[in-house]
C-alpha cells in the first residue's frame, strides 16, 4: 500500500463510527432514508418478495427531490428515492453485499440518465464537480440505463479537491430479462492486505471484476439502494415515473453470509 494510503487508512481506523447492524423488531439491516421526504417514496410490502413476508417498494415521480444539511438534490438537477445503511466498514477489511430487485413489467427507462438502484458510497472521499455541478464521487454504482442494467466503477485521480472521475462500465443484465421477476445481486469489496478487488455477481454469475483502482482512501465505506436518477434534465422533458421493489439487503464477511436464505429470511 503507498505511504499515502497508509496514513489515510491508519486515520479512517481512529474516526470510523460505531456499527448499528439491525432494527430492534427485525432482521432487516438499520437504515434511513436520504433525501427522499415523500410518502409514496418508500413503503413495506407484502408483496412482491423475494424471501419471508416483505419487501421494500420504492417509487420515484418527477421532481421528488429534497435537502439534506448543505446539499439540495433540486439545485443539483437529482431525484431519488434511498435508503441509506448505518453500517459502514473501512479500507483494509473484507466486505459482502447482497439484495435482491424486482423490475415490474411497466417499468420504463431512460436513454439518456442513469438510474441507480445500488451503490458504495464513501465519506471522507475525494470531490469534484460533474456537468458543471458539485459532485461527491461513490466508489460504484449499480444502474439501469435504455436496456442495460450496469456497474460503473468510478476510478479517481487528480487531487482530492478537485478530482477527475473516469468511470469503468461493465453490463450485467438485459433489462427486459429482469422484468417480472426477482435478480440476485451480490458484490464483494476486498481491501485486505493491500489488495484492492471489486467483483459483481448476478443471480451467481460473476459479470464485473476488477482490481487495483482505489486510489483515494475514505473515511470510510457504507452502502445505499433504492432508486437515484441524476442529472434529469438531460431526459429532454420530465422523467417517467419507476418503481422498484428491493429484499434481502445483507452484508457479511463471505459470499454465503449474503446469499439469499429462505429459511432465514430478511424479515
């Protein structure tokens, strides 16, 4: 690991927040919900599931966007509607991620912006500007864009106040194959002595791997899902409405602690 890494990790260890793993009634992994104020927005459900009794539903209407302390997703031409995990974990440690989306027959996409529906988000990380606008890069996002379902890995260079992001994409399902029915994603972060891979696995299947792209270490690393859709204008008129449904939102140490378990589930 260079020496600048070193300290950065070495100072993420001293800073890093206490884990709160699960709600006091359920299984479910604690959250909260980031920037999205809507009562439609976020809902239980008893169906569609993946595994147990409920679901998370998720919707997003054109110009569902709110503030949040200093940032204001309706300055910054964003909507979404995300949950936000209050588990975090550090560089320099092993982590697994796993949830299962439902894609209604209905839902509808757009050509020319991203929606993502899951990403490793990092605090303490490197910032910039995107489209002219502020931008706090993740690490990667998992999104759906015309046909494609893709993981866009942000590899960052330049300096940490001013940073240039090159986004490396690989395709991990057809959209139109995901309709009407549940996709199991799994994603493994590795940072452990020294190393540096990110894999992406789609019902089993690896589809995205890649390795020695960390070039800012964070504070540190925690996840969101649910729906995002940045840089909206871009869709030439108001955004159609989406709706997702989101189960079995895990993290753990190994493959098998994330995989989905119907005697076990979520709920």
């Amino acid at each position: 690991m260079p020496w600048g890494k070193r300290i950065a990790w070495v100072l993420s260890l001293a800073l890093a927040t206490t884990l709160v793993t699960t709600d006091a009634d359920a299984r479910r992994l604690s959250g909260e919900r980031s920037l999205s104020k809507t009562k439609w927005g976020y809902q239980i459900v008893k169906s569609p599931v993946r595994a147990g009794k409920r679901a998370q539903r998720f919707e997003v209407r054109p110009g569902d966007c709110a503030s949040e302390g200093s940032w204001s997703d309706c300055k910054n031409d964003r909507e979404r509607s995300e949950i936000r995990l209050k588990q975090v974990w550090r560089y320099g440690s092993t982590q697994w991620i796993g949830f299962s989306v439902y894609v209604p027959q209905d839902f509808k996409t757009s050509s020319k912006v991203n929606t993502t529906v899951g990403q490793i988000h990092q605090r303490g990380g490197p910032s910039g500007t995107a489209g002219g606008l502020p931008s706090f890069p993740p690490l990667m996002q998992l999104e759906m864009r015309g046909n494609s379902y893709v993981a866009g890995v942000h590899i960052l260079t330049g300096s940490a106040d001013n940073v240039r992001d090159n986004v490396k994409k690989f395709t991990l399902a057809n959209i139109n194959t995901m309709r009407g029915k549940w996709t199991d994603v799994m994603i493994h972060l590795d940072t452990d002595n020294d190393r540096e891979v990110l894999e992406v696995y789609v019902n089993g299947t690896r589809k995205a791997a890649i390795k020695d792209f960390i070039n800012f270490v964070p504070r540190e690393f925690y996840f969101k899902y649910g729906i995002y859709r940045s840089f909206v204008s871009r869709h030439s008129g108001p955004m159609p409405t989406q709706v997702l449904y989101i189960d079995e939102v895990k993290l753990g140490k190994s493959a098998d602690k994330v995989r989905v378990n119907d005697a076990r589930p979520m709920d």
